[in-house]
C-alpha cells in the first residue's frame, strides 16, 4: 500500500460534455464519500483533489489524481504525471458490450445489407440486391485484432453466431471462442482469410498505419473492415483505394484519421460503408458506467491501494 493525501473533493471538468451530461454525472457521485463539483478552466489545485475529465489541462499536473473518462488518453502527457508524481487513471475496460454490439451491427449490417435497404428506404425506392451479395455470418471468419476488453467482447458475440474467429494479440494466453492466435507480426497471414477484419487496437507509434496497401491487397476481395479502435489505425487513403478498385469489399468505420469526417471525405459517397460518429461506446448508462469505475478508484486511493486502469 502507498501512503497519498487524502482526496477532499471530487472536481469534475466541464469538457465531459463531450460525451456525457455534466450534471447527471456529477449527481452519479451523491453515495461518494467525497463531495463532487462541476468546475471550468482556470482553477487551482492540490494533492487533496481528484478531476475527471474528458481533456488534459496544465494545472491537473497539480491534483492528486486525475482520471480521464475516456479509453484513449493519447493527449494527456504521461511523463509530465509521472514527473509530477500525480496518478492517471483512464476509462479501459467498461466498453466491451457498447462497441462490441457497433461492431457486431456493422458486421450483420454489410452482410445482410441493412444499410443498402435504408439508403433506398430514403429514396422510396423497392431496391432488390443481386442474388450473390447477401450472405450470413454464421461460418464466416472473423479476425479480431487486439484482444482486450473489447476484442474479448467482439470474440464471444460472434462465437455465439457460429463465426469462425482468429485473433492477433502478442500473449498467446487462449481467448474463449478463437480458434487460433496470430503474433503481430503475422498480421497479414491473420487477414488472409477473414471475411471481416476487426481493429480494436490502440493507437501507438507501432499500429499507426497498420492497415495499409499491402494488408488490403493481402485480403479477400470480399472481406470488409471494421474500425472501432482509433482514426489513425488505418490508413484512410489506402482504404479509399482498396474499396473504390475492389480489393476490398467494403468497411464500417466508427473512427476517422480527421474527427468530424470532413465533408469532401469520398468515405461518404461510398456504398459499402458505413460510417458512425466515433460513437461506439455511447449509451444512456455510460455516466453512470464511469461514475462507477471513478468511484471504486476514489475507495481504493483513500486506503492506499492500487488504482484500477492506472497509466501513469
């Protein structure tokens, strides 16, 4: 156990508005044994504070804890807290069923051609699709690439709907339901043969790009990608490439290299595409799915114990 100060107040930074209700999640901490606050930009801080927050500032380097209420905290500077001493903690491992049923939606979606019927719903238009485009997932192969929480949840939603599914991950610890596990640097022998290949990695220095011309051109013609990790994953020219000369058959992408998708993106004109606003992990419980997570971290920081999702 490490000694800290001990947390007298629960900030909680108004850039949550990003993705949740301010109010609604400062009322989630009421059972709390710390009072919650709504607070702006410009405010003071010391080792007795604890902030959650949707985006880093430079006096959060003051606070005792900070926790960022997203997966990804890419923008915050882990070295500055680890040179400053104060903890970080982030929001891994509570999106497993959200993104988990986005990705499975685009997956049933492409296959038995969701999207295409709405698009000609729009247009008042009885569309019928050749005969050799619809088909089931059942028996079709899947790779998932990167098997954490989320990869996890996306291999056993599709086990249940008798998809054959490999996965790429560096441990080769077994996964339930994948029938064989590919080291990264087997990538492309992962992909081969997957009718759907599904990202759900971080983006580091190592994924930037993984999905290039030579891993479209390594894929079937009729596979399709699905992209619930981050933008920058894939490389998004390449994909337009891939899709636009059919190599490649089509995606459904949650995240975008530029966020909002800019209007001039030919993804938007494309019809094997479908294209969601970085809104995988949204839900009506989601303030209340990381009030949760905050709350057992303030617990266990008042008695000295390790933070969960610590990463810095």
């Amino acid at each position: 156990m490490t000694e800290r100060t001990e947390l007298d107040q629960l900030y909680v930074h108004e850039s949550v508005e990003n993705v949740i209700p301010q109010d609604a999640f400062v009322d989630a901490f009421d059972e709390v044994s710390i009072p919650a606050e709504l607070v702006g930009d410009g405010r003071e801080y010391d080792a007795s504070d604890a902030i959650a927050t949707y985006a880093p500032r430079p006096e959060f380097l003051d606070a005792g804890w900070v926790h960022c209420i997203r997966a990804g905290y890419d923008e915050f500077d882990t070295d500055a807290y680890d040179a400053a001493g104060v903890a970080l903690t982030n929001s891994s491992g509570i999106h497993g069923s959200t993104v988990g049923e986005l990705a499975l939606t685009f997956m049933l979606s492409l296959a038995r051609l969701g999207h295409r019927y709405r698009d000609h719903q729009n247009e008042r238009s009885w569309w019928e699709p050749p005969y050799d485009r619809p088909f089931t997932i059942e028996n079709e192969r899947v790779c998932v690439v990167g098997l954490g929480t989320i990869g996890e949840a996306i291999a056993t939603r599709c086990d249940a709907l008798g998809m054959d599914i490999v996965g790429v991950r560096r441990s080769d610890e077994p996964v339930p339901g994948v029938s064989e596990l590919f080291d990264p640097d087997r990538l492309r022998d992962a992909i081969e043969n997957a009718r759907f290949v599904v990202l759900t990695v971080p983006h580091t220095p190592e994924t930037e790009g993984l999905l290039s011309d030579e891993e479209f051109a390594a894929m079937r013609d009729d596979a399709f990608v699905i992209n619930v990790a981050r933008g920058p994953v894939v490389d998004e020219e390449s994909l337009i490439a891939a899709i636009k000369n059919d190599r490649i058959a089509g995606a459904g992408l949650d995240v975008f290299e530029t966020e909002p998708l800019p209007d001039d993106s030919p993804l938007w004109g494309l019809d094997e595409v479908i294209i969601s606003p970085h809104k995988g992990s949204a839900t009506n419980r989601y303030h209340l799915d990381i009030a949760d997570l905050v709350a057992e971290n303030v617990r266990r920081y008042q008695s000295g114990d390790i933070l969960k999702n610590r990463v810095a």
